[in-house]
C-alpha cells in the first residue's frame, strides 16, 4: 500500500489486490478522524464506486473507532450498522 497526500482532509492508498491495483480515497477531519473512504469496484459492464461514511466515535480496549458506518453501492446504501463492542486478541 502506497499513501498519497492530497491535502489537510484526504489522502489516497493505493492498494494491490490479486494484481490489480486501485486507489481507496480517505476523507479525514480536523481532528483525523475518519469521515469517509470511497474506491472504484471493477465491475462489468461499468465500474461503480463504493462509498461509506463515518459518524461518532466508540472506544473499546484504548482504541477509538467509528461508531456508525453507512455504505453503499454507485450512491445506493445496503449497509448500516453501529459498533456496539469490539474484542481485540
């Protein structure tokens, strides 16, 4: 994975993935936390994005996470949820 700079509020990876390389963009805010991540899907016959937005903040074990998170297909939601716990081993 290689991070690319944007500015103060995004930065992109770019990942490879069974040899095929695409770039997962992250919004962050003042505080840098994260408010979104979006990627192209390879997808036939046209690609489409992937986008999931980020609220709230739960910390479990010293560490913080996002406490909501939506998500969706070419701007359509299929998932929500709410992390209520998360074990760390």
């Amino acid at each position: 994975m290689v991070w690319k700079h944007v500015d103060e509020h995004r930065a992109v990876a770019h990942v490879t993935v069974d040899d095929r390389g695409f770039d997962v963009t992250l919004d962050i805010d003042a505080m840098g936390r994260p408010v979104a991540v979006a990627y192209q899907r390879r997808h036939r016959p046209a690609d489409e994005t992937f986008t999931a937005t980020f609220a709230g903040e739960s910390t479990f074990g010293g560490v913080t996470v996002p406490a909501k998170v939506r998500g969706g297909w070419a701007g359509k939601e299929f998932i929500r949820y709410r992390i209520d716990g998360a074990l760390f081993r």
